[in-house]
C-alpha cells in the first residue's frame, strides 16, 4: 500500500513538472489554438485552477475508490482502458523473463562444462549482450531479419511471429545479465565438496549439474527476476515503439507526449502493482529454491 | 549393512591394489603430484595414509575413484579395486563404480552433502543410481542405513537438511550415503577434522564398525593422533611419495623417516610445557639471541612448571612491559545472553570468572558452542557483558566507555584463527604492519601520495621509526623482510599466522588474546607457531589467554586450564589434565586420541 501511495504521489508532482498547460493538451494540444474561456472553462472542470494540493488530495481521493479518472487526450475511462494495454505487455514480459533464463542457463552450463576457451567466450558474449541497449538491437534485429532475410515481420503484427523480434530484443540483454549473476555461483557450486560427493557416489556430470549445481546456481538469479521484470516493463516502452505493438509501453510513451495525466498516473499504478506482485512471487520462488530460508 | 550385493571371494586378494602409481597435473614434463605409489588394502583393513597439505594424499584418493580433475594424467602399472582393473576405464564405467566399488567420505558434511536437499534424498540417491529400487523401497532403505550409522529418528532425520543437523550426525548421514551400497573399499578423507573431539571419538567408533563389517577403509588424515586409533597400517606420504609404511604402532612408535619423526614430534598432545615442538628452525629463521638458554633450561623444569605458575622469565630490573600488577586480566562473573530466533534466550557465557597472571598463560578449552569465543570478544571488549566485569591491568575494562579504554587497548592484543580473513587483501605485509606501528600515519611509504623530498624531517624521522620496528617486528616473529611487498593471499598459513602475530605485538600489548590460533595450520606449522608463542611469552613476558578446542595444545601451551562447556567453566585449574574432577572433562579427556 505504502509502494503504491509512493509511486502515485512521485507520477503526480513528476508529470507537473512536465513544461506545459494541461487544460491544452485536453483541448487537443499547443496546436489547437484554444481560447482562453474555452481554457479557464476545462481549467474548472478538471479542478486544474485549484491550488496544487487540493488536485493532489482530490486525485489521491480518487485512486483510493479505484477511480483512475477518465483520459484527457482520449476521453476514456482509464481503467478500462489501460487494463486492455495491460495483456500484451504482460505476455511480451513473460516470455521475455523465460527466454532470457533459457538462454543464460544454456549459455553459462556450456562455457562452465567446455574448456577456458568457452568460458571465455561465454563471460565474454554476456558482457556484449549485457550492455546493449534495446533501440540499438531493436533496430539491427529488424536490419537482420526483416529487410536482409525476410523471415519476420518488422512490425509487430498479431500472431507468434510479431513476437518472435520484441521477445528477443528484450531477452537478449537480460540473458547476459542473468547469466553473468549465474556464472559465478555455478562455478563456485561446481567446485564444492557436495558436488565431489554425489560425483563418488556414481552420479554423471550432467545429473551433478541439474540436480546439485544449478540449484545452488540460480537462488541469486532468481531473486532479481523481480527487479528484472521490472526493467523489462521499461524497456517494453521502447520496444512497443520500435515494432509498433500496442501496450502498455506504447501507451504510457503517447500519454507522457500529449500530458494526459490521468492515463499516466494509471498506466504506472498498474506497473506499480505488477511489480509488486511479481516481487512477491520471486520470493516465494526463492523459498522454494532454498529451503533454509523458511528456517530462518 | 545388510548382505553385501557381491560377497568378495575370500580368496580374490586385496580389496585394492596400487603399484607405482603417478598422477600429474598441466603439461607434459610437469613434476608430478604423486609419484611411484605403491599399497594394498585388505578387506577388513585400515590403511591410513597420512602427511601434511599437499603431501599428495587428497589427489591419491580421488584418483582410486577416478576423479583426480580435468586434465590429470595418472599412470600406475596396477590399479585394481575388487580384483579388477581400473586403469584407463571410461567415464560411464567409472560412473558405474563409484559409490557401488568405492564410497568416499569427506570432510565436513556441512558442505558435503548438498545442503539445499533433505539428506535422505542425497543418501537414496547412490540407491537411484545403482539399484532397481523404487521410490518406497529407496525410502525404506534409506532409514535403515541411518540407523545402521546410528542415526536414530530416521524418518525426521532424513526429511532435514545437512544445515538442521548437528555436525556429528551430517557426518554419520554421509557415512550412511557412502555406505548405501556396502562398497567393499571405502576411503575417508578427513572425516573427523571439523569435529569436537567426543564427537570425533564416535565417528572413529563408527568407521571402525565398518570395517569390522568387512570393508577395506583408507583414511586420509593429517592428524596422527587420530589415525592410532583405528588404522592396522600407516603409509606416511611427504611431496608426493610414500615415504614410510608398516604396523601403525611401529610407524608411529619408531619412526624411521625424518618426515615421519618431525610430523610424530609435533603433536603437541602429552609434551610437557616449554618444550619446543618443531624438529629444525625455518629456513628464514635468525636465531635470538636471549632465547637459547632459557630454552635449554626450560625442558628439564617443565615438568614441574606444569603443577605450578611459572614465575615470569623476564629478567629482573627490565623495564617496560614486565611492570605493573600481578594480574593482567580478571573477568568476575561475565554473563552474556543472545536472543535465539524463536524468541528464547540463550545464555552463551554463564558467569564465567578467571584470572590471568603475569607471564602465564591461561588456556580456555571447550568444544564448539561452549562459549569460548563469546568469551574472548567479551575480554576483548568487542561485546558488552550482560553481567559481570573484565579488568585489565586492575583498572575498569569492560564498564567504560570505548572512549575511556582506548588508551589500555594498546595492552591487549589478539590472534585469530582465521588470519587471512583479518587482513585488508589488497595491503602488502609492509602496509599491515605500518599501519599497527604507527595507526595515525596516513600515507604508509610506497602510496606514493607525497613525493619524498616534499615531507618535513620529523615525519621523515618518525617514518625511519616505523620503518626499523616494522622490521623489528619481523624479526621477532621469524620472517624473512622479503615479504614484506606480499600481499596476504601469497603467504603461507604459517607465514599469515606469523604476519597476524607481528600485528598484535606492533602496539607493545602486555595481554595477547589467541582465539583458535592455530586450529587451521598443520601440524608441523602449528608446532612452530606454538614455539614461536613460548619464545615470545619468554621474551616479552606476554600473558597468554590461549583458547582452544584442541586439548593437546592447550595442555601444551598453559600454565592454567579453564574447561568450558555450555556456557560455564565446569573446571579450572593447573591440574585439569592430571587430575580433572569434573565428570565432563573426564569424559572430553577420554575422547582425546593420543600417539600409542
């Protein structure tokens, strides 16, 4: 509740800090012309001429009913229809979260069990991978597979294969990112008297690494999928931008430009509560994961 | 411990057998890490194989299961476990030998078993290997072997995780896991190490069961004491050869080998105070001058020395740390209580009294969770006692503020197990030992902050000053002054030892507190650290408050014995050892293995 209050007070006071009159853009932005009654007229319907603190304690008021107001630019309702955004973003970061720890999982068991040359190539491809950015590798994806090859879409049509380049560009840096947070432990577990035990005991490498190291391996990697989806949410305002894919991001992005206060109050509140509801499930992941912690 | 799968012939040979093996590591040419090894071990056997850290005893272990590392070459003209070779076998066919062949126990099962796992499914799990058994069977199985290592409650025990339980039934459950398939050769690589000594003393009793049962037992040890107990035959490895083999009681009673009689010379267990433990001064060594004949008069007296305090050896009418009163350090009823998680209260240190007196050493003796430690960060004024009070040097120590102690901090000084961990890894020993000099100089020399010539000539002056005790310092506690650009992670475990001591004498202190000082050394470098503890006590006229779960070193070391158990000090005294009154010490007495 507190992480709530916290997030719509922070949108409140940050979105007024935007240049601008809001009465414009409800009249159709700085292009409309609009006349000072038609302004003075929306300023008193909205509470716009109200002392800020009256509009921040009205609003607050609002939210606490579940009331998110109705959209300034769209004249909508803004639960519905920030709820409606809410679907593909939420598959687009899913999918993006598995398949980054597919990828980082596959990427730090093959340069642990190759030689030093593979672990060389694999911190080394995390790294890479890591640290770039999302509008970069957006772009060069686009260049790779829809105007060189041809196989995918460049814009996100409806269907798996508008998926395929925004789940991608998304996981790509997350899987180095998780994979630099597992390397290091799979390594250290690797190397640990229990993993010699079951090895004494006649289980095989692969079994010593599925059943003993990876365990032991991902409890860090976990634990930050709660922040990671987080950031994935973020970067789905650039990828939502880039492949043109309704959601929340796109939305959120459109919102900010035309000041349209109440969608991004509720577009964030949203995000505020997925957040939270995914840190909680990262910590009943880790629960499971390591049991000594219920110990405790 | 039921019927064995395959009763091995009586009539089949040794249980294993090893002739000239040869394990190497890196490229071609490399000096090898084991080389030309020979030995047998019969059903029924104990062979124990023991020498110092990197003697080669681990890498011959794990090579009789085929797990010497990624890229060891082994070579051996026999190697033969049951009768068959094992030379030169596949991975997969090794895989199908190890845990039913051979069973390996390691050392601390806390970090043996994995401990994200309940332990039945990690002992049930050699079953899923090797046996048809289903998932009930395995189950079942799985209790019986708990309560064949005495494990009682096995259907608790085997839900827990090896961080649930207590560090002598991890080590009964690992046991049980490598007995799982009654592996007719099983080896054991420091089983008991991380043990309390009556803990230690039921593991021995188990392995000894085992072997009883049939098994042929090779048990890796560095610790001689243990190995008398339950071993038929001791092969002593040094650099990667067996440099002595026979009947233990031979090996250990005549040693022939200067290795074997260096390593048997430096149990401290049974040596009367005083004397000296390590066969030759390290090479690095300058002899002082002061010591020598004091150490000559020292052994015939010792004996004697043991009954009674022994009078402070600094030479009358010396100033400087050898004035002042009688007692150094005087805790009066100390009680400290911590808050456990389940809101309880547990009172770690319960009314603990002593005293320490100039020149002697008082040694605190407890197994693990006796209180030991608590009580030396509460000498050390590190925690505040709930009760009770420590004076140092008579004057009020534990009920002032920091403030008001820090002027007496300079008098006690401190040692711990762990010195690697107590060090800044990225100072060289010379910055370590300059910043203990001199605590207020900012700029140790080589920080290269101020360029030479630009320093005022005190600061020069005072610089020569830290600089001359720096080596002092060095001096004192034997180490080459080519260390000193070394970091901490480039030394030795005696060597870090050395450089912690240095440390704690940098401020002058007349008290030195030693927790667990050389609990993580061999045997060979432990017995010079204790040397070097005694020269220094003789020399400087330290006061000692040595604590130990090793009952030999602290025999060794003290002029007076306080025994901890739960909290208290059940006993104290100079007769502790000779004549202990209190069933509990009798009882870790009795637990302690000794040389025949």
């Amino acid at each position: 509740m507190f992480v709530l209050w916290a997030v719509a007070t922070l949108t409140f006071f940050a979105v007024r800090l935007i240049p601008g009159d809001p009465a414009e853009a409800i009249l159709g932005g700085p292009g409309s012309q609009a006349s000072a009654e038609a302004l003075a007229a929306v300023r008193a319907e909205y509470g716009l001429d109200q002392p800020l603190l009256v509009q921040y304690f009205a609003q607050l008021g609002r939210l606490a009913t579940g009331d998110l107001g109705r959209s300034y630019a769209l004249k909508l309702d803004v639960g519905p229809l920030v709820l409606g955004q809410l679907g593909g973003t939420l598959v687009l970061a899913v999918l993006s979260l598995a398949l980054a720890w597919i990828i980082a999982l596959a990427l730090a068991t093959w340069s642990t069990r190759g030689g030093r040359v593979a672990a060389r190539v694999g911190s080394g491809l995390e790294i890479v991978a890591a640290s770039l950015p999302h509008f970069w590798l957006a772009t060069a994806l686009i260049v790779l597979f829809s105007i060189w090859l041809g196989v995918l879409p460049p814009i996100s049509t409806p269907g798996l294969a508008g998926l395929v380049l925004p789940v991608l560009t998304l996981a790509v840096p997350l899987a180095g990112f998780l994979g630099q947070v597992i390397r290091e432990p799979l390594l250290t577990a690797l190397e640990s008297p229990f993993v010699l035990s079951a090895l004494a005991r006649g289980e095989s490498a692969r079994g010593v690494r599925w059943i003993h190291a990876i365990r032991h391996a991902s409890i860090p990697a976990i634990s930050l999928s709660g922040w990671a989806f987080g950031s994935l949410i973020s970067g789905a305002v650039v990828v939502e931008t880039v492949f043109a894919r309704p959601g929340l991001g796109r939305t959120l992005l459109n919102a900010v430009t035309v000041r349209d206060v109440p969608v991004v109050i509720g577009v964030v509140m949203l995000v505020a509560v997925a957040y939270i509801l995914m840190t909680l499930l990262t910590d009943l992941a880790t629960r499971v994961a390591d049991p000594r912690v219920r110990a405790r | 411990m039921s019927a064995r799968p395959i009763p091995p012939a009586p009539d089949s040979g040794p249980a294993l057998r090893v002739r000239n093996l040869s394990v190497g590591f890196g490229r071609f040419g490399a000096e090898p890490v084991v080389s030309g090894v020979s030995f047998e071990v019969a059903a029924g056997e104990c062979l124990a194989i023991v020498g110092e850290s990197g003697s080669g005893k681990s890498v011959t272990a794990r090579t009789l299961l085929g797990l010497a590392g990624a890229g060891a070459r082994v070579d051996a003209d026999e190697l033969s476990i049951a009768g068959q070779s094992v030379l030169g076998l596949s991975e997969a066919a090794w895989r199908r030998r190890r845990g039913r062949d051979v069973g390996l126990v390691l050392q601390d099962a806390l970090a043996s078993l994995d401990p994200l796992r309940p332990v039945g499914r990690e002992i049930a799990d050699s079953l899923r290997l090797h046996t048809g058994l289903g998932p009930a069977d395995r189950s079942r199985r799985v209790l019986e072997l708990l309560d064949s290592v005495g494990l009682p409650d096995g259907e608790l025990r085997s839900r827990q995780r090896s961080g649930a339980l207590s560090g002598g039934q991890r080590q009964r459950a690992l046991i049980a896991s490598a007995i799982a398939l009654d592996p007719p050769l099983l080896i054991a690589d420091e089983p008991t190490t991380a043990l309390d000594v009556t803990v230690q003393a039921q593991i021995l009793e188990l392995l000894e069961r085992v072997k009883r049962g049939g098994t042929a037992l090779i048990l890796i040890s560095h610790d001689l004491a243990v190995v008398s107990r339950i071993a038929d035959r001791v092969a002593v490895m040094s650099n990667g050869r067996i440099v002595e083999t026979g009947p233990t009681r031979e090996v250990l009673g005549r040693p022939r080998h200067a290795e074997t009689r260096a390593m048997v010379a430096a149990v401290p267990a049974g040596k009367p105070r005083g004397t000296r433990l390590a066969a030759a001064v390290p090479a690095t060594a300058a002899v002082p001058a002061t010591a020598t004949p004091a150490t000559a008069t020292a052994a015939p007296t010792a004996a004697s020395a043991r009954t009674e305090p022994r009078p402070p050896s600094v030479p009358a009418g010396t100033p400087g740390p050898g004035v002042g009163p009688a007692v150094v350090l005087e805790a009066t009823g100390l009680t400290k209580g911590f808050r456990m998680p389940d809101g309880t209260r547990l009172l770690a240190v319960d009314d603990v009294s002593f005293r320490l007196e100039r020149g002697t050493t008082l040694g605190i003796v407890g197994e693990s969770g006796s209180g030991k430690t608590t009580t030396a960060r509460l000498v050390l004024a590190l925690a505040t006692p709930d009760h009770g009070e420590v004076r140092v040097l008579g004057r009020a120590w534990s009920a002032v503020s920091e403030q008001a102690r820090r002027p007496l901090r300079t008098s006690v000084g401190a040692i711990y197990q762990d010195a690697l961990g107590s060090f800044d890894p990225r100072l060289s020993v010379r910055d370590i030992l300059h910043h203990a000099v001199a605590p207020d100089s900012r700029h140790p020399p080589g920080s290269g902050l101020l360029a030479p010539g630009s320093r005022p000539a005190r600061a020069r002056a005072a610089e020569a000053g830290t600089r001359a005790r720096v080596a002092e310092l060095l001096d004192r506690v034997r180490l080459s002054p080519a260390l000193l650009a070394r970091r901490p992670l480039e030394l030795s475990g005696g060597q870090r030892q050395r450089v912690g001591i240095a440390r704690a004498l940098a401020s002058r202190p007349q008290v030195l507190v030693c927790d667990e000082p050389v609990s993580a050394l061999d045997v060979g470098v432990q017995a010079q650290v204790l040397d070097l503890l005694d020269e220094l006590q003789r020399d400087l006229g330290l006061s000692l408050l040595f604590i130990s779960h090793d009952l030999g070193v602290v025999r060794h070391v003290s002029d007076r014995v306080a025994v901890m158990s739960e909290g208290r000090i059940v006993e104290q005294g100079a007769q502790v050892f000779t004549a202990p009154e209190h069933p509990y010490t009798r009882r870790l007495l009795s637990a302690v293995p000794s040389l025949p």
